[in-house]
C-alpha cells in the first residue's frame, strides 16, 4: 500500500517534469536509473531514498523542498481528484502558456479573467 506522502512527492516529480517538458527516459538517464523506475515514484508506488531526491532535484532544477510543497505538518496530502496539477490537459495547458512571450500572455490571462467573470 503506497503511502499518501509517497504518492505526493512522486506528483511533484511528474509535475516538475511535464513542466521542464522532459520525459521519463530523459530524467532515468540523468539520475542513471531505468525509466520503469521513474514510474514507479511517479505513482507513489516506490519509495524515493533520499539520495536519489536529491539527484532527482537536481536533474529537474529544484530543491529538495518543492516536493513537500503543498504538504502541512499533520495534514494528510489531498487525493489525486482535487489535484489540478496531476491533470495531463492542465500541465500542457500552463507549459504552452508560459512559452508565449509576455507580453501576449499578460493579455491572454487578461482575456480570460474577463471570460471567466463573465461566465
């Protein structure tokens, strides 16, 4: 049974991941593992040593800590429902949005908040 910390810390690698647009075979190669277990600590299904985060981390451009991020002393993580960013569609959608130069994506982001209040 995979432990709710577990699980969590394997989304924050895929999210980091997806975002960096770097594959599973690609992140295995810098860590120097197989990309099967990049898998498993993505579902939460291995346990990730210590070590291995920190090469993790490394690889992906963060510290240790983004993969606690969003945990709270005491509090359980949130199921994967309420979790926006283990979405596929939503990862690509905030990747594509940040590749569009900024001054069109502050106008886009204008755009859509009036979309949304309109609604």
């Amino acid at each position: 049974m995979k432990h709710p910390v577990d699980a969590h810390v394997g989304k924050r690698i895929r999210h980091r991941r997806w975002m960096i647009a770097m594959t599973q075979q690609q992140l295995a190669d810098k860590v120097g593992i197989k990309f099967q277990q990049i898998q498993k600590y993505e579902t939460g299904m291995n346990r990730v040593s210590a070590s291995r985060l920190w090469d993790i981390a490394d690889a992906l451009g963060v510290t240790i800590a983004f993969f606690f991020e969003g945990l709270a002393e005491g509090d359980a993580p949130k199921p994967a429902g309420s979790d926006l960013m283990a979405d596929k569609e939503a990862l690509e959608l905030v990747r594509s949005y940040y590749a569009i130069p900024e001054a069109q994506r502050r106008r886009l982001f204008d755009l859509a908040r009036v979309l949304s209040d309109a609604a």
